[in-house]
C-alpha cells in the first residue's frame, strides 16, 4: 500500500545524502568507511554462521547496521559493539533469538581468538551483558522501531519456484540479488 511506501523510503538514501552521513561529518573519509561497513558486516557473517542463525538472519542484521550508520556514526558507536547487538535483535525478530550470552561468547571468539572466554560471573562479562542490551535499545531507537526488513532474495527464491527455474538459473538471480 501506499503508506507502507513512504515508510520505507526513509531508508533510500542520495548519493549527496550518502556522502553527508554522520562518520563523514565527523571527519572519516569515503574509503575508511567503506572500509568498516565491510568489516562490520564479515563480523556479522562469521557470528550468525557461528550462531547457526539463518542467512536471512544475518542479511536483516547487515541491513541494521547499515541503517544504524546512516543516523550515528562510526567515531561515536565501534563497528564491533554495534555488530552483536545488531545480530542479537535481527535473531529476536527472524524468530531465530540466541542467548545474549552465546552472542557475547561468539563475538569474542570472533574479535579474541587468542583469548579465553570470559568468564560469565565476571564483572568485565556483566558489564558487557549490560552494554550490549543498551545498544540493542540504542539500534532500535536509532531505526525508529522499523524492524521488519523486505529482502529482495525471499522474492527471488519465490519467483524462481513460481516459472520452475533451473538451478542455475536459480543461483545467478539469487546471486544478483545479493550484490545489486
């Protein structure tokens, strides 16, 4: 319909827009950026894989961090605490929801490989409990509470079904959907 539309199209951004984000205000060049959406979004995959969340799942939660960094920016909100908490939401709202301590322990498996752990009755590991629940509500307030996020590869996949594609087919579009 047409209000669900213009509730969307917050989200579609200029290219002037784009090189007016708030990282760029704050002084990060274009390529820095780039640069940690990229890394970012990796942390994101290796997490959800490491969760055994859906690919739907981690697409949502790339998705939140890039909207996440239209609003905020970079140089306020570190790429590797906006990113778990990002996949703790997506994992509520795709029906896929893990514990916040499995999170925590596989983000820092991810970023600390060479380390333990930590120690869940520690005061490092609550204060990091703590942390990412209030990012979790900093994201949600930041994206407005608009949540549910329409991928262009759940059309794909129902679309190839529909004309009976050949996997290959199948492959390639769901591909191009991925990297548009």
């Amino acid at each position: 319909g047409e209000g669900e539309d213009s509730c969307n199209n917050k989200w579609y951004y200029s290219r002037q827009e784009i090189d007016n984000n708030p990282s760029r205000r704050a002084g990060l060049d274009p390529d820095k950026e780039l640069s940690y959406r990229q890394q970012a979004a990796n942390l994101l995959q290796d997490m959800g894989q490491r969760l055994n969340v859906s690919q739907l799942t981690i697409n949502t939660a790339i998705v939140y961090m890039h909207r996440f960094y239209m609003v905020q920016s970079f140089t306020r909100f570190h790429r590797n605490v906006i990113s778990p908490a990002a996949l703790f939401l997506a994992a509520k709202v795709e029906e896929q929801p893990r514990k916040l301590e499995h999170v925590i322990k596989v983000a820092h498996a991810c970023l600390n490989p060479q380390e333990p752990s930590p120690d869940v009755r520690s005061d490092a590991y609550l204060q990091q409990a703590q942390d990412l629940v209030i990012l979790e509500s900093i994201i949600l307030q930041t994206l407005a509470f608009e949540i549910t996020i329409d991928h262009p590869h759940t059309h794909v996949v129902k679309c190839t079904q529909l004309v009976r594609a050949s996997k290959d087919l199948a492959q390639t579009s769901y591909f191009m959907a991925t990297n548009r």
